[in-house]
C-alpha cells in the first residue's frame, strides 16, 4: 500500500506498507538516480515509513527507482540460473 502524504511540484511523501529493508532499497536507487530522498519511521512498531522525494518530477523518479530495483532482481536471477 502506498498513501500520498503530501505532494508538491518538486517533491512528494508518501507512506508505505514495507519493511525497511526495502524502503531503504528504493532511496538508494533514488540516490543513484536524478533525485533525492530521505525516509523516515516514527516508531518502529507503530508506525509505517514515510519516503520524501524531491527532483524535477518525484512521482517518474520513484517509478524510475523502482523499475531499476525490478531489473537488478531479473539480472540477478539470470545469474542464479547460470550456476
């Protein structure tokens, strides 16, 4: 699940129904990228994390972070496959 918090021209944050293995997955790839982003939990039981993105359009940088993370994980599957 994916809520939009907050939206503005050059920035967006959005809270999601992940663990912070994969939260941290996407601001990586987000870093490596054109744009920028932090994240944050509030409590780490009680809460779910929150990503804040900025850049020249937030919403194509995340679906570019996550697209980049689907097409590591097929390479790394052709990889497996080889061994």
């Amino acid at each position: 699940m994916i809520e939009v918090k907050e939206e503005a021209d050059n920035s967006v944050r959005f809270e999601v129904d992940l663990d912070m293995g994969f939260v941290n997955l996407i601001h990586e790839k987000i870093w490596q990228g054109k744009g920028a982003s932090a994240y944050r939990k509030a409590h780490p039981y009680m809460s779910r994390p929150e990503i804040f993105v900025q850049g020249k359009n937030p919403k194509k940088i995340v679906s570019g972070a996550v697209e980049g993370i689907i097409s590591d994980v097929k390479e790394l599957k052709k990889l497996i496959g080889r061994i």
